[in-house]
C-alpha cells in the first residue's frame, strides 16, 4: 500500500497544481483521512472514533467532494501533498 501510495502522490502532486482553492476540511474530516492513509477501513474507523461506519463514508465522501477526486486513495495523495496530513 505504501508503495503504491507514494506511487499515486507522485503522479497526482506532478499533475496537481496546489490551488487552496478547496474548502477547508473540518477536524472530523481530517481524523477519518489519516486513519485511511494508515490503511484503516471504514468500519474500523468508526470503531476508533466511536461512529458509525455510514458516518465515515459521509465524512471522505466530503473530503472526495472538496478535493474533486473519485477515490480516497487520491483524496489521500492530495491532503500528503498540500500538508493537510503527514505521511
């Protein structure tokens, strides 16, 4: 996952230009985007945080949404790049 993670950064920072121009992403937003970028899924980030599975989806399809991306993979790779979480 690594590997394919820093793979897609790669590919989508070079093709990216680093605009701001998306909504900033709400504190809920940002917890359930670095538990993915550690490979967690849904349900077990809504067993972390103490929510429900729907409500996570919820929380990275707004992240997909700001970021104008289809996959979390990428949604990943774009917060990495712009500094919203760490690698």
């Amino acid at each position: 996952m690594g590997v394919y993670l820093h793979s897609a950064a790669t590919r989508i920072s070079n093709s990216y230009k680093k605009k701001h121009d998306y909504a900033p992403l709400t504190p809920r937003e940002t917890e359930c985007l670095k538990w993915v970028s550690s490979g967690k899924t849904n349900w077990e980030i809504g067993k972390i945080l103490n929510i429900s599975q729907t409500t996570v989806r919820t929380h990275i399809d707004n992240v997909k949404e700001k970021f104008g991306v289809i996959t979390s993979t990428q949604a990943v790779a774009i917060a990495i790049s712009e500094g919203v979480i760490a690698f």
